[in-house]
C-alpha cells in the first residue's frame, strides 16, 4: 500500500460539525482528513491504489462542501 497526502481547498466549513462530516465523508474510502477551519482546508492521506482523488472531492463535496479543482 503506497500512501499519498494531497491538501484540498475546501470551502463551507466553519464549524465543528463541519469538521466531523468531512471526516466522517473520508472515512469509508480508507482516507484520512484533518481539516483546518481557518486556512479552509483538508490534508488528506490516502492510497491511490484504493481510491481516486475524484472520489475523495465527491464524497466532500456530497456533504454540501465545495473542493476547488
């Protein structure tokens, strides 16, 4: 497994809750996300084996979030 870490700019959130449903939103695809509600981003850690990018954008963004591309 060959893990990859990508920033995405990330921007709607501003709460806690917020943070929780990114999280929550990463999770079932294997990725890990630590958010920082004051730079409006997520640092993401992933295997690109198992996931793609894209998917990790649509699974924030299903949250109501939008990711920059």
């Amino acid at each position: 497994m060959s893990v990859q870490q990508t920033v995405l700019k990330v921007s709607g959130m501003s709460c806690g809750h917020c943070v929780k449903a990114v999280e929550d939103a990463l999770r079932p695809l294997g990725a890990k996300g630590e958010v920082s509600l004051a730079e409006g981003t997520v640092n993401v850690t992933f295997d690109p084996g198992s996931v793609t990018l894209d998917q990790i954008r649509d699974a924030i963004e299903d949250q109501g979030y939008d990711v920059a591309k």
